[in-house]
C-alpha cells in the first residue's frame, strides 16, 4: 500500500513526516537486523539504557487514554471505547508505551554522542528557530507525548498526557521557551486547536 503511492517530492529536497515512511523504516530495521521490529529496540536501545516500562506494548502500568473526541465536546470518557483496535500494539509509525523517567534516560543518553553521533542527531534533527532540539510530539484519541533533549544545554523535557492532543505539546511548547532563554509563553488549545476534537468517533457495525 505503501510503495504505490506516488513521492510527494524527490528524496532530499525537503523534510515531512509521514507515517508511511517510519513503517518502511521499521521494515528496514528488521531485514539488515535480523530481528522483528520489537526486539531490535529491546536489545539495541531498551535494554542498555534500562528503559524498564517501555515497550510496544502497554501493561497493567498503562495509563487510561482520556478523551473528547468530536466537535461537540462530548463528556470525558475513556478512549479505548472509540480506538481502533489495530492502533493497540506499537509499531515503528508510532503508538508504543513509556514513562517519564524512562523518557527522561532516553533523553540523557541523547544529550551525549554513545546513542546517536553528533552528525546523526543533526541530520534527523536540523536546527531550527531555539535551541537545537532532539524529540518528537506524538499523540492519538486520547493520548499526548512530547519529548525533547537539548545537546547543547544538557535539558530533556517529557511530558506525558493521558487527554487528548495538543496538551502534552502546549505543555512541551511553552517549557522549550524557558529552556530557549525567551521565558514561558502560556499556551491554551485556541492557540494550537486539537485535530481530535474535529474528528467523529468511529461508527461501530
């Protein structure tokens, strides 16, 4: 499904994120690994930095993903009701558990150069306005992450939500200010709207 589609540009021109591309990544890892996608991360980065509760799959410690979902604010209520079963199970898209301390070791481990080198971390993350930033925000119905180490100071912010995007990344967006020198910005959903808020549950047969 992946390989039909058409690029969206030519390879180097620019950068977009794409769902499609961490899959064939994913597929990547596996074939010059040897290994499943899983136990890659397992024994390649999960075990040595001793993420203890990350994985691809959640556990009794999982939080309950809390949730909104549509354009009428409906009442709060738990997200797994109006998930989609195939999104249950992490993959290299996305969609895998952690916790804040285990974020915070990943992060310390990309501060320094023994996890990616220097040249790496700048090529998968150019510069941008602020401080160089190493993460990523993710976020489903129900669920919000985002992550960030900064090399050149030494910060790793981590913020977790168990509510619907952007509260994790409002939260994230307004500490980089301070970790940023320009101070904290209060940030509230009518500056960044939730792309969950504007979707309709799934019907159900």
């Amino acid at each position: 499904m992946i390989v039909a589609q058409p690029l969206s540009f030519r390879p180097g021109e620019r950068q977009e994120y794409s769902n499609g591309g961490y899959f064939l990544l994913g597929v990547l890892i596996e074939v010059v690994s040897g290994k499943e996608y899983g136990r890659y991360l397992a024994d390649a980065i999960f075990r040595p930095l001793s993420l203890t509760a990350t994985s691809l799959v959640g556990d009794a410690r999982t939080a309950v993903g809390m949730t909104r979902m549509g354009p009428d604010q409906q009442p709060l209520q738990a997200a797994r009701a109006t998930a989609d079963p195939m999104t249950d199970r992490g993959s290299a898209a996305g969609n895998g558990v952690s916790s804040a301390d285990d974020l915070v070791r990943l992060g310390r481990a990309l501060v320094g150069d023994g996890l990616l080198s220097r040249a790496t971390k700048e090529r998968l993350f150019p510069r941008r306005q602020g401080a160089w930033r190493v993460g990523q925000s993710g976020g489903s119905i129900g669920v919000n992450t985002d992550f960030a180490a900064f090399p050149e100071n030494g910060w790793v912010l981590a913020v977790l939500s168990n509510y619907d995007p952007p509260g994790a990344e409002l939260m994230c967006e307004a500490l980089r200010g301070v970790v940023s020198g320009l101070g904290c910005t209060p940030l509230s959903e009518k500056d960044r709207p939730s792309p969950i808020r504007l979707m309709r549950p799934p019907t159900r047969p």
